[in-house]
C-alpha cells in the first residue's frame, strides 16, 4: 500500500517521508574509498590519517592530499569496482520507498563517476549527491559536490545541509538519515528525524546521547520504516 500523501498549502502532495542513505559501509558492503586509498595510497595515507585525527586537516582537504592526481588506471578502477558489493537489503530498501511514495537519495563523500558505474553494475538505481571525479592524463581531478562551511563537517558533501536543502524546499516531510561512519554521516544523523546508525556512528551518536536505530543490514532499517509509517497511520 502507497503511503498516502499530505498536502502542503498550495495545495502540493507532501510525502510521508524523505530517506537519505550513506554509500560507502551501508549501501555498499564495501568503503569504496577507503579501499582504494589502502591499495593505491598505501604509503601516503597513515600520515595523512594521523593528521586528520588531531584536526590538522578537514575531510575534505584528506581527501585532496591523498586522492588528486592518483595515477589507478580507469580500467583498474572499474575491475574494483565490479567486485563491490551492495547490502543485502539494498534493493529491498529502493523498492519499499518507490512501493511507498517516498523519496530516495544517496549521500555521499564519495564520487559521482564511481557510483554511476555501480549503479549500471549492479542494476540497481538512485539519485544521489556526491563529489566529482574525473580523469586528466590518466589521473584522478576530485572536486567537492556540496561543501558547508556552515557546518563543522568538513567535508565534501555535507549531509547536513543536504537534508537541510531539502526540508527547506519540502516543509513539514519528515526525513531519515541511514549510515555507518562518524567523518561524514554524524552531521546527516544529527539532522534527521529519524537516524539509523552502525559502526563508528552508532559510538559517536550513543556518546552525544542522541536517539538513533540501530541495524546490521537494511532489511532492518525497511522493517523500522515500515513499523514508522505504519504508527503514524500511512503505512
């Protein structure tokens, strides 16, 4: 059953919700970054990961130290990628928010090239934000997709004011922010209605005193979901 849609005051259909999800370690098995950072960057990245830690350098600016002008191969790049696997329940979770008149979107510190070429790989599809990547002379150029220098974040993509965007131009829909990492998804979590968390978000949350759900796989965060909606009447 479609959840039934509320109505803003011109008169708008105003879904029940908005669902917002971290790639890397929740969408995907794997952290596609992080993973490509310990097999091509190997020798760069523990310094790197030192100086990120005392503060020394945001995410963001990791990021460019450890990633531009990364000489992998497209076609290396694309070998990996094949072998990326999504969550268990990430399809279920598209299929439930399309079966129920919920908007779906991807949030990502991670890259845009790369997760257009997942989404043909695995056949499952979405719309996302992310950073840009593209190659010159055989080498990765990363640009920031949606930097906040509003937020303590410092990331590329900030999650916060990417959901902040969107309750901006969608008044009264609550939302969901669903990931696994404290970098870049404690500032989505910390913003939504509803938070789903594992991992190091789940320690960061818990040490903050704030609410969240926790999961293993997004079968659990579609079961909630489903619960959520069904509470509220608009399941």
């Amino acid at each position: 059953m479609i959840a039934p849609m509320a109505r803003d005051n011109a008169g708008r259909s105003r879904p029940a919700l908005a669902v917002f999800c971290d790639f890397d370690g929740t969408f995907a098995v794997q952290d596609v970054g992080s993973t490509i950072a310990r097999r091509y960057a190997a020798e760069r990245r523990p310094a790197l990961w030192e100086r990120l830690v005392r503060g020394e350098l945001t995410p963001w600016a990791y990021n460019l130290e450890l990633l531009e002008g990364l000489p992998v191969p497209e076609d290396q790049l694309d070998a990996f990628l094949a072998s990326v696997e999504l969550d268990p329940g990430a399809e279920s979770l598209v299929g439930w928010c399309k079966s129920k008149g919920v908007p779906f979107r991807i949030l990502s510190d991670g890259f845009d090239r790369n997760l257009d070429r997942l989404q043909t790989l695995t056949g499952v599809g979405f719309e996302y934000d992310a950073n840009g990547l593209v190659y010159r002379d055989a080498a990765w150029s990363i640009r920031p997709g949606h930097p906040n220098p509003a937020c303590g974040c410092g990331t590329g993509t900030c999650k916060r004011g990417r959901i902040e965007a969107y309750r901006a131009a969608h008044p009264g829909v609550p939302t969901a922010h669903i990931g696994n990492g404290r970098v870049s998804d404690l500032c989505g979590a910390e913003s939504a209605d509803l938070a789903f968390a594992k991992d190091s978000l789940a320690e960061a949350l818990t040490e903050r005193g704030r609410a969240y759900h926790a999961f293993r796989t997004l079968h659990d965060v579609v079961g909630e979901l489903d619960r959520w909606l069904i509470a509220r009447g608009e399941g």
